[in-house]
C-alpha cells in the first residue's frame, strides 16, 4: 500500500516545493534589492559579515552574465540564515518605499499649486494665503508674473523654479521660506 498525505495527518512534511521556490525568489528579490541600494545606506543597515562581503563581490562584477550567477549566489548565501536576521533589512526598505511614495505626493501637489498659481493667480493666492498667512504676497505675485514673462518669451524657467521652492519651504518650515523671500526683495539686502 502507498502512503500519501492522508494516512498520516500529524505528520509535519514541511514547506511545499512551490513554497520554497516563492521563499527563495523573495530572497532573490531582497539581494536584488540590496545590490541596487547606495554603499552609503547600505551600510547603516545590519547585515551578516558574509552577505556584506558577497554584495562587494557582486558589485565588483560588470559582465551580465556573470553578474546574474554571483547575484544568485549571493541570494544563496541569505537563505543560509534564518528569515529573522533580515527582518530589519526588509523592514528598512518598506519604510524607504512608503518615505518615497509620501514625497512623490507631496512633489506633485507642489507642481499642482505651482500650475494653479500660474493659470489663475488670484483664486489660487487667496487659497495659499488662507493656508501659510506669513507668505510674503508681493514677492509671490512677482515671481509668478516673471514666470508667466519667461514662458511667453521662451527664456529659461528661473522664476518658474523658485515658486517651486517657495512652495516647497512653505511646506517644510513655513517661517523660514517667509524670512529668506523677505530678504531676497530689492532693498532688503543688508549691506
């Protein structure tokens, strides 16, 4: 008689084929993950001394080929320790992805009031007042006009960029953007 998963059902057979192929694409990934990442951040996260010294390897390598084996054999050389040891590492890259993602929205709302700005100054100012009411308005209003000047002349878009960055510094410091606009007026300059 043969035996199968149904005679003994208190038997642990342990992960299934299909899992530990999921299992080990997922390391793959995560060693994919880290060979992408700048040295500099690389090493403030904690990582087994062989799996630092395998990443240098791989690095070092710029055949494709070559390239893609030692990247497999590096992912090797994670499986050899337990999930946990990396728990921290994937943790680090999920908050690096939702930090990205947090700024990439916040990029684009700043482009959007910029654009506001641009199309109807008056409705989108009073909204921006409403919002940072220490905003230096003059200086506002004027580089919106420059930008609207540069556009039609098709000069470079300086004027364009600062109102980015205003924008920008009202978002993350609010008072410090209205105190460098304030200096950057004629006639402020401290002599």
């Amino acid at each position: 008689m043969k035996r199968t998963y149904t005679h003994d059902p208190d038997h642990d057979y342990g992960p299934t084929r299909t899992q530990q192929r999921r299992d080990a694409l997922a390391v793959l990934a995560l060693a994919q993950q880290l060979m992408e990442m700048p040295p500099s951040k690389l090493a403030k996260l904690e990582l087994p001394e062989d799996v630092e010294r395998e990443i240098a390897n791989t690095r070092r390598i710029t055949a494709h080929i070559a390239r893609k084996r030692q990247l497999q054999f590096l992912a090797k050389v994670m499986r050899r320790h337990e999930s946990e040891v990396f728990d921290g590492v994937r943790a680090a890259l999920g908050e690096n992805k939702e930090r990205q993602r947090q700024e990439t929205a916040a990029m684009h709302r700043m482009e959007a009031l910029r654009e506001r700005l641009l199309e109807n100054t008056d409705e989108a100012m009073s909204l921006l007042i409403a919002e940072y009411p220490n905003v230096d308005r003059q200086h506002l209003r004027s580089l919106v006009r420059q930008a609207k000047a540069e556009k039609d002349a098709n000069k470079p878009p300086r004027a364009y960029r600062e109102i980015y960055q205003l924008l920008k510094q009202l978002a993350t410091g609010g008072d410090e953007a209205t105190d460098k606009a304030a200096d950057e007026l004629p006639g402020n300059a401290e002599d």
